[in-house]
C-alpha cells in the first residue's frame, strides 16, 4: 500500500489540511504501507512563499515521517510534457484559443450550462482549424460515464460529457492543469490509495479518464468529509482557516482524530504528538468517519 499527502503551498497547514494528511497517513501505516509527500507547487502565482517549508517543518513537529524524499511538481515538467504526448499521439487532445467570455458567448442565445465545475465547454475549437497563440490544450471527453466506489462516500457517478466537457490538461501560460499532474505523479510514484479531502470528489471522475486514457488502473480513493465553517465554506486559506501550531500539536491530533470518527480515549491529548499517532496507526478503522461532504466544526 502506497499513500500520499500532496498540500498546494498556498498557505501554511491548517486543520483542514491536517485532516488529509493524518487520515492518509493512518490509512497507509496502519497497513504497513508507505505514505508519501508531494508538494503541489505548480501554479507558481498560487504559491506563498516559504510555505512549502513551512507545511514540511509542521509536519515534522507533529511527529509525522514520511517515506523517501519530498517531491515537487515543479521539478517534474518533463512526465507531464510526456503523458500530453502520449494522448496527443492517439488524437485525444486538441488546442484551444477560447476565453471565458468566448465560451459564455459560444451558447448562442441559449443560457450558457453550469456543470459541476464552471461552465460545460460546449466543444468550439474541437473542429478549429487555426487556433490562436496563447492557447490551451483540452482532452476530448466521451458520455459513456465514469463510475467508481469509493472507500468513504460509497458509489460515485459522472458523465462527463454533460458535466464537464472536453476539459483542460495545459493551460495558455503553459502550465500543467492540476487534473493532469495528479494522476501523472500518482501513476508515476506508485500510489495504490488516495485519501484527501471530499472538495476532490467531484474531480476524481475526471482524473479516472485520464488514468484510463492512459491504459493505467485507478487507485483507491477515499474522500473525507471536509471541515466548513458556520458559513458552510470549506477552511481553506481563501476562508482564513487558522494556521496550527506545533504548540497545540496534541490537541489538533486529538480533534482531527475526533473529526475522523476514530473516538480516542479522552485523555488521550495529554500524550505527545507521537504517542497520539502511535494510537491512531493502531486503532485506525475508515468505516468510522462520517459518509458526508462537510462536516461544520463547532
Ligand atoms: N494539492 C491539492 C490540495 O492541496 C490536493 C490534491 C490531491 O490530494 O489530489 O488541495
């Protein structure tokens, strides 16, 4: 069993990324598996800086280890460039010149249709024969459907012909989408289960496809519900989630082991850091946590 962490370093650690990070954790070593970090650092204009480092050190200090070194999507163009031209090669790709407001417009009198994620690319430079410079690279996607089980929130399915459409794998500033990224590094580090949170549930249909595209299986994913505030948004650095801090390390365990339904023993936040993981490793059962989307932190 081979797991991850991959935290964007967008801002420094904060409870919701905790969660990932220990869940994940616990589900590989608690079998005995390996538990990977990679750091998601490719929308450079995204990034903060030192909280790449930042994430690491917090890690470090709330006893977690993992196995072999960091990686770094930025230092990984090269697999991303390859597996575009491997789809390219079978013409599953093409290029686009659209912009947002091109799309909008590309309805023609009828309203423009929201999908799961943004406006459904109705397919416009599917047949293009010039396309402009800058432009994108979009993957031809089909309406046979995608279905898969996955470990937390049961049976998910999508079309994603009438949920997404032919979506993006290369931005126009040339950087590689986060769809693409994820399942090249996933197959190329040997990921056997992924464990992250449910924000990501919506996606992972289209990072099926891809894998599949690719002739390569699907991990095992798992989707933990995530931590929203009272406003029912999800904590995240844009909703000013509180950093942690390792001087609190036992307590935030303790809360995110209590989010994840593993119910430690109340005292159990009195432990060291590395006694709350030692715990967790050994009493880790996925079936406790919760079979929903967002849980709101009281
Ligand atoms: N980098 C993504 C994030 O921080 C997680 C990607 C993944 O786990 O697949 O939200």
């Amino acid at each position: 069993m081979i797991g991850r962490f991959a935290p964007s370093p967008t801002g420094p650690l904060h409870f919701g990324s905790l969660l990932a990070a220990l869940g994940s954790y616990c589900q590989a070593k608690s079998e005995g598996g390996r538990w990977l970090v990679r750091i998601e650092d490719l929308d450079k204009p995204r990034e903060m800086t030192g909280a790449a480092d930042d994430i690491l050190r917090t890690l470090e200090n709330f006893g977690f280890e993992w196995d072999g070194e960091v990686v770094y999507q930025s230092q990984r163009s090269s697999f991303y460039q390859n597996a575009l031209s491997q789809l390219q090669t079978k013409s599953l790709i093409y290029s686009c010149d659209c912009s947002r407001k091109e799309i909008a417009d590309s309805y023609n009198h009828r309203p423009p249709q929201h999908g799961i994620d943004g406006l459904i690319y109705p397919g416009t430079c599917r047949h293009k024969i010039a396309v402009k410079t800058p432009h994108a690279s979009r993957v031809i996607v089909n309406a046979e459907g995608i279905t898969f089980n996955d470990a937390i929130q049961g049976k998910i399915q999508q079309n994603l012909a009438y949920d997404v459409g032919d979506f993006v794998l290369q931005r126009a500033d040339g950087l590689c989408a986060y769809q693409l990224a994820v399942i090249v590094d996933d197959i190329e580090q040997g990921i056997t289960h992924v464990l992250r949170g449910a924000d990501l549930l919506d996606s992972t249909p289209r990072q099926i496809y891809l894998q599949q595209l690719l002739g390569q299986p699907a991990p095992q994913y798992a989707h933990i519900p995530v931590a929203s505030n009272a406003a029912h948004e999800k904590l995240s650095k844009q909703t000013l989630a509180p950093a942690i801090h390792t001087a609190h390390a036992s307590t935030m365990l303790t809360q995110a082991l209590n989010f994840l339904g593993q119910q430690p023993p109340k005292d159990l936040s009195n432990h060291s850091a590395n006694d709350i993981l030692q715990w967790a490793k050994q009493h880790w059962d996925i079936t406790k946590i919760a079979k929903q989307r967002s849980i709101v932190l009281s």
